[in-house]
C-alpha cells in the first residue's frame, strides 16, 4: 500500500488539479446506481469494479470497468508478473542477491525497510514487495530486472501490457504506482503521464498472474512474516481480508473464507483500491474494487472500506454462481455418434469429446439452456490412415450466448484399405447404385 501523507511534498497546485478532475469523475459514476450489469445493483460504493471467474475470464459484474482510473499499488502486480517471468527463464534466481540503490532506499510510502547498500535475495525482496507492498523492495527488484533503470523496466512493463491484451488506456511509468510527483529526481523522463488503467485491465493482469505464475498465492496468502529474521515486528499485509486473519483481533472482521490474494492500493489520487482472488468449491473468482473511501481521511475505518464493498462482489460471485461439468471428456455425442472414412479398412469411426467442459453457470440452471452442435471435419479430409485420438470434427457448446469449442476425435486408429479392398468396394458402391437406380424407374 502507498501512503502519500508518508512523504508531503510542496505538490499542493498540481494535487488540487488531480483532485478536482477525480471528484468530477467520482461524482459523475455515483449518479448511476445501477452497475453495468443488467438487472443487478450491488449498491457499491466505489469509482469501478469487476468480478470475473479466474479460470475462464468470464465477466459476472461489472460497474465502470471501462474506466481509466489510478491504480495506486496495483500496479505492483506488473512487477510481480515480470519478476516472475524472469524467474521462469533462467533470468534470475530465487537466491540472486539484490542490491538496493539511493533511490530505492529513499523513497516513500510503504515498506521502509532497506537502506542504500543493502542486499537481500530475491526471495526476500518479493516477500517484501508481495506481503508489505513495500516500495523499496519493489524499486530494487525493477531495477534487477531493468538492467539497473527503474524506467528501462517501466517500458517492460508497457511492452507486456499489450501482449496481455490490456487496454488502449493501461500505462505504467514506474514499478510501484507512485504518482509521477512522488519520484522526485527519479521520475521517467521517457515515459510521460501517470500510471493509470482501468478495473477490467486489473482483472486481466490478475487473471494471467494466476494463471502463469500461481506460486505467487504461496506469498499473497501470508498474512504477517518478518523481513529478516532479527526484526522486532513483521511486515503486516495490507490485505485484511486474508482467510489466515480470522482469529487476527483487528481484522477477522474482514476476513473471507477462501481468499489468498491479490493486492491492494492507495494514493490520494487513487483512493483505496484492491485486486481480490479466493477459492471455494473449485471456483476462483478475481474481483476489482478501484476508488472506495475516495477523498476521505486516511484511517482504519476508510482503509477497509475497499474490503467492505470486495465481500460484495465476493458473496454475489459464490452465493449466485457455480462450476459446473457441462461435458465429460471421453463422451459420446449422440448427434454425431461416428465420422465417415475415405479409402480406409473400416468406412467410419467412431468419436468421443477430447476433454470435460466445465464452466461457471447460475445456480439453478437447466439443460435447455445449454446448447449443443456437433460437426464433422471435410469429409475429404477425413482420410485413413486415421490415429487413436486424431480430431475430426468439433462440438460447439453455447451458454448465454457464448460459444464454447471441443474437439471430437477417434476412439481407435482405421489403417489405409489395400488397393484391392477398395477397388471392390468401389465396385460394390457401383452397383448398388445401379440397383437403386432402376428400382426408383419402377
């Protein structure tokens, strides 16, 4: 989490002017007490939000998600993907010692932890930036990864921005979410603006954090730890509503049964914010809470706020909707129960579904409102010889209006017919065709 009061700088004309034009924006979403979800008010109190099923990406609720807001510290979880995909290739390794630069030391906000000199590993360094969201380990860590520039690293993080397939509006000018008058002589002098991205572009950059790099949960999910094992006190997450807190006396209040992730945020320009994930009967749900308590004190009571209107989202996700297995894999289709074969010993084969679809549905469904349409491939190219599991044809499934594709493919191989066998069978077509021919003239 960012606190600006942690760091007062001479900004006041120009935090006047942020201000201002975020109350306008504030003002103009809380006139529309409906969300953009039809039929469905869940009377948030926030800027904008989404819930998503994080297996599929599928949108349950939307409020705004379109809107191009300031992130704050959840801009983090960019950091966090690109550190981790250095991970992943060798870049860098979990025990890679760390250094910590002049800036990454002076900087505000939270953490606080390291002075200029200071080396820890990577491992250590992601606890602090995963658990604390502290913003010296996280400088430390982009400037790792960066080649030694906290801006070299913000053009990465740009870069991945479009290859996740966020918005046009999704840019970042630094690794913590900082606002631009918060770096003082460390601001981007290349990258102009302020990060900023919307609530759908959060629940993308969750979506694929988890995704391609679940092992971020075995951090996320901790509620308190110690950066060195000599501190007096541990780093506390800013994330109460952790499953780990509910016999934590100040925040079991806000404790939820399956949560584990993801990460919070807060600037004065962002208001209180929060990417949330939590698990229950095998559905995941990714929810996004931007804006909450916005222009109000910094306090406990306001901190919380964003959890308050995330358990909104949270019991509207699990008490409304539900994983369920639509297609067995290995299943017949009784529209399509086997394929055509040309020049094969055997003329047809048959074909089952390649995999299970499960997908997240309304409680209280029925089978009518599954649709389910199954076709074979271009009998031309349905050629023998054919393989065990070879696809020839698709079954296409449909639920609230969204198509869903299987593969259909063989349950046993057909090999190539001798020249001889498919001679007369070619004969045999011949004049079975005759005989059809002149029975129909009588």
């Amino acid at each position: 989490m960012i606190k600006w009061k942690a760091y007062k700088r001479p900004v006041a004309g120009a935090l006047a002017v942020l201000l201002l034009g975020q109350i306008l924006l504030f003002a103009g979403t809380a006139k529309v007490s409906a969300a953009d979800t039809p039929g469905i008010d869940l009377k948030l109190e926030v800027k904008a939000a989404i819930l998503i099923d994080a297996d599929s990406g599928e949108v349950l609720y939307e409020l705004n998600a379109d809107a191009p807001l300031a992130p704050a510290s959840m801009a983090k979880m960019m950091t966090e993907y690109l550190v981790m995909e250095a991970l992943q290739t060798g870049k860098i390794k979990m025990d890679t010692m760390v250094p910590t630069s002049k800036y990454a030391a002076s900087v505000g906000g939270s953490g606080g932890l390291l002075a200029e000199g200071d080396e820890h590993t990577v491992n250590d360094m992601f606890a602090g930036m995963s658990i604390n969201s502290a913003n010296d380990s996280t400088i430390a860590l982009a400037e790792l990864v960066g080649g030694g520039s906290e801006e070299s690293f913000a053009g990465m993080m740009n870069d991945k921005a479009k290859e996740l397939g966020l918005s046009s509006n999704a840019h970042f000018i630094n690794s913590t979410g900082l606002d631009r008058s918060d770096l003082g002589e460390y601001a981007p002098k290349s990258i102009e603006g302020e990060t900023i991205f919307t609530a759908r572009d959060a629940s993308i950059l969750a979506q694929r954090l988890l995704k391609d790099h679940k092992e971020i949960l075995a951090y996320t999910k901790i509620p308190s730890q110690k950066f060195r094992p000599k501190d007096k006190t541990p780093m506390i997450n800013w994330n109460w509503m952790l499953e780990g807190n509910k016999d934590i006396q100040n925040f079991k209040k806000y404790a939820y049964i399956g949560m584990d992730g993801l990460k919070t945020g807060h600037t004065d320009a962002a208001g209180y914010c929060f990417t949330g994930t939590a698990e229950r009967n095998g559905m995941r749900l990714i929810s996004v809470v931007m804006g909450a308590a916005f222009g109000l004190p910094d306090n406990q009571v306001n901190q919380g706020k964003r959890f308050i209107e995330t358990r909104k989202l949270m019991d509207y996700g699990f008490n409304n909707f539900e994983i369920k297995q639509i297609i067995a894999p290995k299943t017949a289709v009784e529209s399509l129960p086997d394929v055509k074969v040309k020049k094969g010993v055997a003329t047809k084969v048959s074909v089952v579904t390649e995999s299970a679809l499960s997908l997240v549905v309304k409680k209280g469904m029925t089978p009518d409102q599954i649709k389910q349409e199954a076709v074979s491939y271009d009998a031309n190219k349905i050629v023998a010889p054919i393989k065990a599991g070879d696809p020839l044809g698709t079954l296409t499934v449909t639920y609230n209006n969204k198509k869903h594709e299987i593969k259909l493919v063989a349950t046993e191989a057909v090999k190539k017919g001798s020249w001889i066998r498919l001679l007369f069978r070619a004969i045999g077509k011949f004049f079975s065709g005759l005989f059809k021919g002149i029975k129909n003239i009588f």
